[in-house]
C-alpha cells in the first residue's frame, strides 16, 4: 500500500536544464503506480494562490528535451514567513495532497522543509546549475551548464589566438566555484578564480605576462561572479602589464537550451526515486546521488551544511595549466 495517493509537483528558484526532465519522471512515475498527480504553477508563490492543476501522460509529453521549466519558477517572499508556509499546508491538505516533491537549489529546500515541519510529505530534488547542494555529487543542470560554459570558451580560444589576445570569461556562481572549475579544467583555462579560493591578481597578472613572452598565443581566464567581475580582473591585469583581456560575461546563457543526456538521466532517476521515497512514508528528505547510488538525506542536515569545494580537482587545474 502506498503512502500517498495523490501529490503535487512544482519547480523553485532559479530555473535548471532537466528541471522538465524531472517533473516528467515525478509524473509518470507516479502515474504508473496509480497515483493522481497536481503540477502548480510558479512553484510557492503559485501554492500560496492554489494555483493547481491536474497532471496526465500528456501533461509531460515532449518535454524531456527542454530547457527551462514547464511550470514556470518565482520567487516568494511570502513563503517565508510562518503565515505563508501554514496556508502552503492547508492549500495542500484542502486539495486532498498528501505528498508534494519540490525541485530547486537551497531556498527551495528551506521551503521543502518548512512544510515537512507542518506535516506535509515532502521530498527535494537538486535542480540548480550551480552545484552547490551537499549530499549529492551532482545537482540537476550543472552538467548542461558547465557544457554551455565549454562550448563559449572554445570559441572563444579560437579568435584570441587569431589576435594574440586575452579573455576573461565570467561564468555563474555567486557563492560556489563549481561552473568555473568544471568549466576551466575541461576547457584547458589557465587561470581559475572561485570563491573558495584565494586569488593573487598579482601572481595572475605576472604568469599571463610570462605565458605571452615566452610565446603563448592567448590565454583564458574563467572567473566565477562570486570571486570577482570578468572586468575588474581585466582591469588589474591591464593596470599590472598592459595587456587588455577581453571580457565575455556569459550570464543567464548558462541556465538556457536543451539538457545534456547526463541532466535527463540524472532527473529521471531522482523525480522516479522521489516518488518511491513518498510511498514508502518517506518524508522531509532531499534526492541525491554520490559515486552513482542514489541516495536520501534529511532535509534539515542539508540546508544546515555547506557542500565542500573539491581541491583536489582545483589543483589538478593548476598542475594542468601550467
């Protein structure tokens, strides 16, 4: 017997290529198990309106492939507060919904939680490109993201080295380094600047004068919006050598297009497993997956634990670079 017999599904927060590719998998799957399944529009501030509807097969059909959300994302302050999050519940426990699946980055899961608190079966899926949820080795878009990232710097190679040029490329990551490193190990950068980490402009300024003395055609630099601006880096390069990096801000780009088959399978596998986690009276945890098991951790330990910054991979860069 499954512990739920009717849930809903909604999207939060910044949007994530495969957060379609998750609702389609929360949908059918739950479909095929035989229980009814309410999408809402505009993830909490659509709850606070019961903003619901019906979800069948066809619902979710032709959507795997697609960027962006189908149940459209907002913001809400509302939600934050305990009168907020008391009228999510009773929307819920009025519409007969005794599950809710919620996919989106850390304030999403605050969300999640909140209604776990009320009584609500909840369960988070990681939809964020950033990467930065603990408890998971990847979070649903930052693969889409990062091979968004990679695709612009190899572009972006080719005309500096026509020109003998500089780039700086500023790339997403307010508070996690993620999209730069993935993005600049995999794209050969030379230098990487994230938030988790130091940087000496100085030092940084010196190599790339070095790098083009001794002959190097161009040279790349992926810096993460939370560490510095792509044009405050250009700037002190230029203020210490002379040289004058052009500046590529990629921007709202990186969360766009189509997902990667590595962010379809991620969310299929999540929004399935999500779905079997309600019906078995699971409650109040976010989906994860670490070395390729999918995995469940309590909400409350995720939201109150920072996701550490891979340094080894960070050097492995640096060695690389060189």
């Amino acid at each position: 017997m499954s512990a739920v017999k009717r849930i809903a599904v909604l999207t939060s927060g910044g949007d994530s290529q495969g957060m379609n590719a998750a609702v389609r998998a929360v949908v059918r799957s739950a479909l095929y198990h035989g229980i009814e399944v309410y999408g809402v529009q505009r993830g909490f501030q659509g709850l606070l309106k019961d903003d619901l509807f019906p979800m069948d097969l066809r619902s979710v059909g032709d959507i795997i492939q697609r960027g962006g959300t189908i149940l459209q994302t907002a913001r809400c302050k509302e939600f934050m507060t305990p009168e907020g999050q008391q009228r999510g519940a009773e929307v819920l426990r009025n519409r007969g919904i005794d599950g809710l699946v919620v996919i989106g980055g850390d304030g999403s899961y605050q969300g999640a939680y909140k209604l776990s608190k009320l009584g609500i079966r909840t369960m988070g899926l990681p939809g964020t490109i950033d990467n930065d949820i603990p408890f998971t080795d990847f979070t649903i878009g930052f693969d889409t993201a990062v091979s968004i990232v990679v695709d612009a710097v190899n572009k972006l190679r080719d005309t500096m080295t026509s020109h003998e040029r500089a780039s700086v490329v500023e790339v997403m990551g307010r508070h996690c380094g993620y999209i730069a490193l993935y993005a600049g190990l995999a794209s050969g950068a030379e230098t990487i600047i994230v938030p988790e980490v130091p940087h000496d402009i100085d030092a940084i300024a010196q190599r790339m004068s070095d790098n083009f003395k001794a002959g190097k055609r161009h040279s790349i630099v992926i810096v993460a919006e939370g560490a510095a601006s792509g044009n405050e880096i250009a700037e002190q390069i230029t203020s210490r050598t002379g040289i004058e990096p052009r500046v590529t801000v990629l921007g709202h780009i990186q969360r766009g297009g189509s997902p990667t088959h590595n962010d379809r399978i991620l969310a299929s596998r999540l929004g399935d497993f999500a779905v079997r986690r309600l019906m078995e009276g699971d409650s109040g945890k976010g989906c994860g997956i670490i070395n390729g098991e999918l995995v469940a951790t309590d909400i409350e330990t995720i939201v109150n634990t920072k996701k550490p910054f891979d340094l080894e991979l960070y050097n492995l860069a640096l060695r690389l670079s060189q």
